[in-house]
C-alpha cells in the first residue's frame, strides 16, 4: 500500500511541475501579449488624437472660410442676411387650393362661364 | 531474508512490515506522515499565496514604457465652449544620446548629420565624446528624420517620445490660450494658468499620466472668435490701422466669447510672442478709451439721483477750468438734453454732469465699475490701469469725464460697459466657462434696473440717430457708443492720429451680448472722408455682430421692439 502511495506521489508531483510550467509559460505568453495590447492602444490612442487634430486643423473657421470663398461664385453662396432668419409660426400659411372633389365642378362652371361669353 | 540481518528499520519496514507490525515499523510510518503534513502545509502556503496574487492582479506591466512616454510632461487638451480642440498635445521624438555608450564619436558624428544636416558637426562631435550619461541632440524631429537615423544603426542613441503642443487653429486665438516652452510647460495665456492653476502641483504628486488629464474648457466660442480676428483684420486693412482689438463678452455670465489684438502671433511659433508689436492690446495695453467713457459719466449722473433724464446741461460755450478749455467738437452751442448730450458726444455736457457729481462721487462710480483696480482674471498677463492720484483736480474730474486723463484696458472697459446694460450688475470677466448662477454670486450692484434700463434706450437710440448709425445690423437691436480718443505724442495730444472705440451692445431690449472694437490710427476710407469711431470701429462693429448674431442664436425681429422706446426717451421733455 505504502508502495502505491508512492507511485501516486511521484506521478502527482510531475504531473503537477508540468503543470506548472505550463502555467508559468501561458502566464508569460498573456502577459506579452497584454503588453502588446496595450501598446497598440497606446499607438491607436496616439492616432486618434493625432486624427482629432487633423480634424479640428480642417474645421478651422479660417479654412472653412477660405474654402467657401473659392467656390462662391461656382455655388452661388452668400452671407446670410438677418432678414432671412424667421420662425416657422412666422410664416403665413400656404394658400389652400380646392379640393380634389370640388375641381371637376368648379372646371365646370369654368367651362360654362367661358362658354356662354363666347 | 527474514530477521537474520537486522541491519536497518527501512529493511524491517519492507521485508517484514507487512506480516508482523513492530516498534520501529510504527515509527518509520510516524515519520513519513509527518514529512507529508510538512509538504502539504508548505504547498498550501504556496497555494494560497498565488490566490492572492491571482486576486490583487498582479504587476506585470512593464515600467520602462512609462518612461519613456513621461520624458516630456503631458498637458490637458484646451477646448472651446462647444468643445471644439483649441490646443492639444501631439507626440513627436527627440534624437538622443548616451555619449559613454558611443564607439565611434566621429563616424556616428558624420552619420547624425548626414540626416540633420542643420546640426553643428563641432558641437555634436564633442557632445559625443564626452563620457556623459545622456544628452539631448535634437528635439522635435519629424518621423521621417527618425526613421532614417533609426536605420544608421548607430550604438548609444535614441529617440525619447515627447509631447509637442499643437494649436490648430494657429494664431486664432493665441492671446487667451498663450503658449507653451519647448518643456511643454505655459508660458503665457492660459497655459500658464493651467500650469499655475493646478497642472505643477498634479505633476509634482505624479498624477499627470498621458491619458489622465481631462480637457479644460475655455469661454472662447472659436467661431465667434475667429469672426472677431477675421473683421478685425480687414478693418486694419481697409483703413491702414496699426492694430486692432476686438471683444466680445457675455453681459450676463461675464464669460468672454472671444478677444481678440491683432496683430497677433501664432501660439506654434513662441518665438513671435517675443514681438512687442504683437502684445496682447485687448488685456494688456491700456488706453485713454476717449468718448465711451461718457457713456459711464451719464450713468454716474442718472443714478445717483442728481440728472434726470429730461434734465438740460448748458453746451452753448466751451467750459474753462483751471486754465483749460473743454470743448465740443461738433457744439451745437445750446443747451442739451441728457440724450442730446449722449448722441452728440458733448463733452462740455459730460463735463457738466461729473462736476454736478464731484469728484468723490466719480471715484466712487469708477471704482465700483472695476476701472481703478487692475483687473485680475486667468490670464497672467494684465495691464495695470494709469489713474491719477487721489485727490483729483477739478479738470482731472473733468477730462475723466468724457475718457482722458486715465487709461484702462480694453477689457476693463468691456466688463464696466457690461454693467451699463445687463441691469447694473458688476461680473468680473472669465475665460473659463461659468452658469449664469455662478456668476449671480459674483455680481456686484452698481446702477439701479431703472438706470440700466435708461442707458440701454441711450445706447440704442444712438445707433439709430447718433454718432453709432453704421453700427445698425437690421434686426438685432444694437445700440453703442463711440469714442474718439487723439493719440499723445510726445506729450501733446495730435488731432491726425487717433484711436477709436466703439463700445457696442445687442439686442437692447435684453442684451446678450456685448462687443467692443477699438481700432488704432485708422486712415479715412477715402480722402476726404472722416476717420472717427462712427465710420470705422462702429461699422467694424456691425459687422462683427451681424456675423456673429446667427451663430449665438440671437433671433432677428422683424419688428423692432427697442425703437419706439429709445425716440420716446429722445423727446421727452
């Protein structure tokens, strides 16, 4: 029995430095590649950033202007007058057109009146 | 085998163990269950110790990385009020070398400058004969350059990641965000105010990593401030003016939307800020600001009870004092009436209505307006205003009157002009964002509503009649008043050269907004043709507020409530 114990011992004990080891190394390999994530979220952090000045470099009111003065005349642009600013309950409301249903009636009475006055 | 060689108990514990059980049999058993208890207790230790380094996480990362990136000091991004990037940080990297490490000093010499060809071979070649731990070659260099030296291969140089300031907007509005040193670390504006603020002291306890840093928000709104530059700067050049100032200025909050002096320098290039043609006019220079100032005497008169508004001030002959004679420059020679004496910039009119006050009474005014103290806000960079000392002579009361004899900054002149017509509240002027109720806090009382109330139909009404006329955006109710202030020179006042204002507000039934253009020797448009404040700062002005309006969601009104009032005002009797 004493013997068995023994055998079982020595099995566990190798099969628990190789597991171990294998431990160990994937333990490496995660943490290299961590390092290697977040060196690439550093990069893409670096590139966003560098992008958001690009942007902002582009969006300058100074370029947008200059642009825009380029191709005035090409899309006939101009500065927006005060005038042209108003609300929409400002508006006078569009002027209603007959119903459909009234119009052969009222191209009737059209046809008639002209009609008679010839 | 058995018994006859009783040479061992290991020998007894195999051979006859298992049959006959004796003493030392137990023992051997004994000893083995206690080794055992040891090495379980010992891998439990183990055990439990990974547990817990499993648990907190553990220090994998790799430090060297944080050196590198820290070797420059990060600085926040500046955003405008919208959250446009004013200002931010990009990386670049600086070639450097550890000379002890250097082989060769002279061929690694010839190889550095085969790229950098704008580098000092004499210099660089004893740099690297020295026995020194570190030195910095070139900092700032573009990827390219890096890339190339990169493949020299040379032993015992580097690159260092540094953080470089960008502004993207250029010299937009450099005089409020200022500039950085090649440390990355403010040197004027509101960088070194972040710095001061709280950016050294983050730094010192080592809280300031790349990405910790949050973005500080400015008041600017970099539209509006870019219209203020984008005027200013065709107005100095459509009257050959040597330099221009532009401000734009929440009446309410205090918040400055934008500032602007040109000319200015571009926050890329810190050499240009050395320029002193390129100083900060708006917050720095202080000027006789001339006849806007009469704008604060009539306020002073009709809130302290002793003019009323229907009240006449005697204008038919030029008032001497002291030997001195104050004049108007168009007199009308009769007696004015309190909107009279506004529209038509009478400084025998202004003149009357300080003396009618006093001096005690103007110091007093003065100085809750804000306009005798040096006037402190985030940028470092303020101009102390030039005040005579107390007590005043009569004619200093009087020139001070109509904006003579004392000069403050542009901005100073802004936030006391805010309080004419916000209601009478004195707000201390920020480029840093604030609530309305935050600013409610800081108000300090200085007209009654009743006064401010007067002096936005004054304002308005000098717009549609006055000297203001060019200033008139349909619409928007604007209202403002000139000044003309002739320049000093070799202590004499020159009458060719001037420098005009134009303290200008909208829309005046509830103004918003306030805008003061201040333009310096301007030529006239044409010959011929005038070169006061109402045919340039007060157009300039219109300008700014016609482009602007839109953009700060001021609603033009077809029918313009703020008229009526102000001719109502002008004929009362």
């Amino acid at each position: 029995m004493m013997r068995w114990l023994q055998v079982v011992c020595v099995i566990a004990a190798a099969g628990a430095a190789v597991f171990v080891f294998q431990v160990k190394y994937r333990a490496e390999a995660v943490a290299e590649r961590a390092t290697d994530l977040q060196r690439q979220i550093d990069r893409e952090v670096e590139t966003t950033s560098l992008l958001e000045a690009e942007w902002s470099l582009l969006n300058q009111p100074a370029r947008v202007q200059e642009v825009v003065d380029r191709h005035t005349e090409l899309l006939g642009l101009q500065p927006l007058d005060p005038a042209q600013i108003t609300k929409l309950e400002n508006l006078p409301m569009r002027p209603s057109g007959p119903a459909p249903s009234d119009e052969a009636a009222l191209s009737a009475i059209l046809q008639a009146e002209t009609g008679e006055s010839e | 085998m058995s018994g006859s060689a009783p040479a061992s108990a290991w020998h007894h514990a195999n051979g006859a163990g298992s049959r006959k059980p004796n003493r030392v049999d137990r023992l051997g058993r004994q000893r083995v269950a206690l080794a055992m208890a040891g090495f379980c207790l010992l891998f439990g230790v183990l055990a439990i110790r990974l547990v817990v380094l499993g648990a907190s996480g553990g220090d994998t990362d790799d430090n060297g990385r944080h050196f590198v990136l820290a070797a420059s000091q990060a600085r926040p991004d500046i955003v405008d009020r919208n959250g446009e990037t004013l200002a931010t940080d990009i990386k670049t990297a600086a070639l450097f070398a550890e000379p002890r490490y250097v082989i060769d000093p002279d061929e690694a010499t010839e190889l550095i400058v085969s790229v950098l060809p704008e580098l000092d071979r004499g210099r660089l070649r004893r740099i690297l004969s020295t026995d020194a731990k570190f030195a910095y070659i070139k900092r700032e260099i573009t990827p390219r350059q890096q890339q190339a030296i990169h493949k020299l291969g040379i032993p015992g140089i580097g690159f260092r990641v540094e953080n470089r300031r960008f502004y993207p907007g250029g010299p937009v509005a450099s005089h409020v965000l200022g500039t950085v040193n090649i440390d990355n670390r403010g040197i004027a504006g509101m960088e070194k105010h972040i710095d001061e603020a709280f950016l050294n002291d983050l730094q010192a306890a080592g809280f300031a990593g790349d990405h910790a840093l949050k973005p500080v928000p400015v008041s600017l709104d970099l539209r509006v401030q870019h219209v203020v530059r984008d005027e200013l700067s065709k107005a100095m050049e459509r009257y050959q003016a040597i330099a221009g100032v532009g401000i734009v200025l929440d009446v309410n909050t205090g918040e400055v939307l934008g500032m602007s002096s040109v000319p200015d320098y571009d926050s890329n290039n810190r050499d240009e800020l050395l320029d002193p043609n390129r100083l900060n006019r708006a917050a720095v220079g202080v000027y006789e600001m001339g006849s806007t100032f009469k704008a604060f005497t009539v306020a002073m008169a009709l809130n302290s009870g002793i003019a009323k508004v229907t009240d006449s001030f005697d204008a038919t002959h030029a008032l001497r004092v002291g030997g001195f004679s104050i004049d108007d420059f168009h007199g009308k020679r009769r007696w004015l009436t309190v909107p009279e004496v506004f529209i038509y910039s009478s400084n025998i009119g202004a003149a009357r209505m300080a003396l009618a006050v006093g001096t005690e009474g103007q110091h007093d005014f003065f100085e809750q307006l804000g306009l005798l103290d040096t006037l402190n806000t985030e940028l470092p960079e303020t101009g102390a205003p030039i005040i005579p000392k107390m007590p005043w002579a009569k004619v200093t009361t009087i020139t001070m009157a109509f904006g003579h004899g004392m000069s403050v900054s542009p901005l100073q002149t802004a936030a006391a002009g805010a309080a004419l017509v916000n209601g009478g509240f004195y707000v201390s002027p920020t480029f840093r964002p604030r609530a309305i109720e935050t600013a409610a806090t800081l108000a300090r009382p200085v007209l009654t509503a009743e006064t401010s109330d007067t002096m936005r139909k004054l304002f308005r009404l000098n717009v549609m009649k006055g000297s203001g006329r060019r200033a008139e955006v349909e619409g928007y109710g604007v209202g403002g008043k000139t000044g003309t202030a002739e320049k000093v020179e070799n202590g004499r006042y020159v009458s060719d050269k001037r420098r005009n204002a134009f303290l200008a507000a909208f829309p005046m039934d509830a103004p918003k907004y306030l805008v003061l253009v201040v333009i310096d020797e301007p030529k006239p448009e044409a010959p011929g043709r005038g070169a006061t404040a109402g045919s340039n700062a007060a157009p300039t002005t219109g300008n700014i507020i016609r482009r602007i309006a839109p953009m700060l969601g001021v609603e033009p009104k077809a029918v313009d409530p703020t008229e009526e009032p102000a001719l109502a005002l002008a004929s009362a009797r």
